[in-house]
C-alpha cells in the first residue's frame, strides 16, 4: 500500500485480504504485508471495530 503511494516503509503486520471469519484462510494469496499505520486504516474500513456495532457469532 505504501509503495503505491510512492513511500517505503517497513511491513510489520500480515493482514487478511478475507478476514478468517468471513471464510478467508491463511494460503500466501490472501494475505498482505503491510506497515502498521495502513494495516489500521484497511482494518478499520473494512470492519466495524471501531463502530462497536455488536457482531452475531454462530458456533
């Protein structure tokens, strides 16, 4: 995500490009090196963590 922005930083995080709990896994294809300040970002746009809209779980 930084390269395409044109900076270089360092990966520290691996995020799921489908998150595990909406059937994504753990293959290469679906993951994502990426620094922490974009690793927040695509997390927070994709869930609603910060929302704190509840989440219904099925076991």
């Amino acid at each position: 995500m930084c390269l395409r922005s044109g900076r270089y930083s360092q990966a520290t995080e691996v995020h799921h490009v489908l998150p595990i709990s909406q059937g994504g896994t753990n293959a290469q294809d679906n993951l994502m090196a990426l620094c922490k300040p974009c690793h927040s970002r695509i997390t927070a746009e994709m869930d609603d963590r910060w929302h704190q809209r509840r989440q219904t779980y099925h076991f």
